[in-house]
C-alpha cells in the first residue's frame, strides 16, 4: 500500500513539474480552471453492515421489519441503531426542541423526563433501528433492570423503589445530532465494572456485537486510549463482543465504548468515578 501511496505521490509529482515547465514556455498559456474535489461517496449500507455481528444484524433486520422496495434497510443512511448492555433496555428519542422549554399543563417547567418518558417517544427495547430525521434529539434509554453500571457521555439517574428505598431503574440520557445521511450506532452500558457472563449478559455474550476487523481496532486501542499494550489484542475482543469494555491502567479505571458514526467505527474512553 505505501509503494502505491509512493507511486501516485510520483505521477502526481510529475505532472505538476511539466504543467510549470509548459507554462514557463508559453508565460501567456491560459491557466486551467481548478476544479472542486467530489466529495466522497456515503457508505452502502452493505459496506455498514459488515462492522456488526452477523447474527446481530439479522436481528436488527428482523425488528426493523419488511419495508417497501428501495428501503435501504437496517443499516441505511437515514437510521439510528441503539444498543443496550445488557440488551432489553427501553429506548425513547424526542428532539431537542420539545425538550427545551417545555411546560406542564399547569404552566410549571417541565423535566426532560417529563417530555422524553412517554408513549409518543417510546422507539422499544434494544437492540432496535429506527429511521430518524436530521436534527438534534434527546435519547434516553432505560434498563430493563437494577443495573446501575457507569456510562460515559450522558447524564445517569436512578429512581428508587418507594417501598425497598433500593434502585428501581437507572436511565442515561444522550445528546445526539443526526445528520442528514449518515448512519449511526449507539451502546448504552448499565454493566457494572465487576459484571460476569451472567444471565443478563448471556445472549450479547454468545452472539456479539461488532465485527470491526481486529488488527485495526488493536491499532485505534493504541491511538485512541490508555488500554495497555498486553491487553489491547483480548480488549479488541471484548468490544467486538460486548460494544463496550473495562479496564485499570496505572491505579485508575476506565471504560471504552464502540459506536459507528458515518463510515467507521470510533472508540471513546472515559474515568469511571
């Protein structure tokens, strides 16, 4: 690949030698127009489609449901993946706009909560694809369970069970911007750091999430986070399986998440408190 890179760099090199060589000869030659690169064409959702689990994928596909020909289906660019750890979380989206400054019926201010936790904004549970405009939204999603684990990128909250004072439901909400054709893929973690294969993670575990080639996720591992060098190789493999992985590095802990945005996968990375 670099002898090619090496090769056009070369003609490219050429060409520009004798286009001033020309000129210098004929100082009164029009100049050409410059012309404006295309830009590059969107990912088909084939191309999408192979950053995610097979077995995975066809169950997007099945929840996604039949649609009409020339759907790009549920990898296209006009939707919106969410994905939840462990799976069975309920998903709501409500644009930010209806967010922001809302009010109850009786004139009081109304809570994100308040406009984003009702019917109207209810997508399912995840994993789930919905087509979504371009715009910027709220997404909350929450877990189906008591697990309370730590996520970055959002705003967590628990409420509590009024009769045993313990967590009832732990919900993140997620500032996101569609833009207008781009796919996106979003995980949510309620995983604790301490969390084992059990039951509730036991469908993610078999079937797995990602599919990102495992040579260049190790090389994002080493530009992108902290994860140590003699980790990175088993790491790659947890965040293909699971979307999302922890690990401790020099007395402190953290936690890196997968996502698709456009193209290409991205890799985050936050302090876990």
């Amino acid at each position: 690949m670099m002898r090619i890179a090496a090769c056009l760099l070369a003609a490219a090199a050429a060409c520009l030698a004798s286009a001033v060589a020309a000129q210098a000869q004929d100082p009164g030659a029009a100049t050409p127009p410059a012309t404006a690169a295309a830009p590059p064409a969107p990912p088909s959702p084939e191309q999408l489609s192979r950053l995610l689990d097979p077995d995975l994928l066809a169950l997007l596909r099945e929840r996604y449901g039949r649609q009409p020909r020339g759907d790009p289906g549920a990898t296209g660019p006009g939707c919106v993946t969410v994905i939840s750890i462990p799976e069975g979380a309920q998903v709501y989206l409500a644009l930010m706009s209806e967010v922001q400054g809302a009010t109850k019926p009786d004139g009081s201010e109304a809570s994100v909560e308040d406009i984003v936790f009702t019917d109207a904004h209810l997508l399912g549970t995840a994993p789930l694809t919905a087509k979504v405009e371009p715009g910027e939204y709220v997404l909350a999603v929450r877990s189906a369970g008591r697990n309370t684990g730590f996520d970055g990128g959002c705003v967590r909250k628990t409420t509590m069970d009024v009769i045993t004072g313990g967590p009832r439901h732990s919900y993140h909400l997620y500032s996101i911007r569609k833009k207008e054709g781009e796919y996106m893929c979003v995980v949510a973690n309620f995983a604790a750091l301490a969390a084992k294969p059990d039951q509730a993670l036991a469908a993610q575990m078999k079937r797995g999430t990602f599919a990102i080639p495992e040579d260049e996720l190790v090389s994002a591992l080493a530009d992108k986070t902290r994860v140590p060098e003699e980790l990175r190789q088993s790491f790659a493999a947890r965040l293909n399986q699971l979307g999302a992985a922890f690990y401790k590095a020099d007395d402190t802990q953290y936690l890196v998440k997968l996502s698709i945005r456009g193209g290409g996968f991205a890799l985050e990375e936050w302090q876990t408190e």
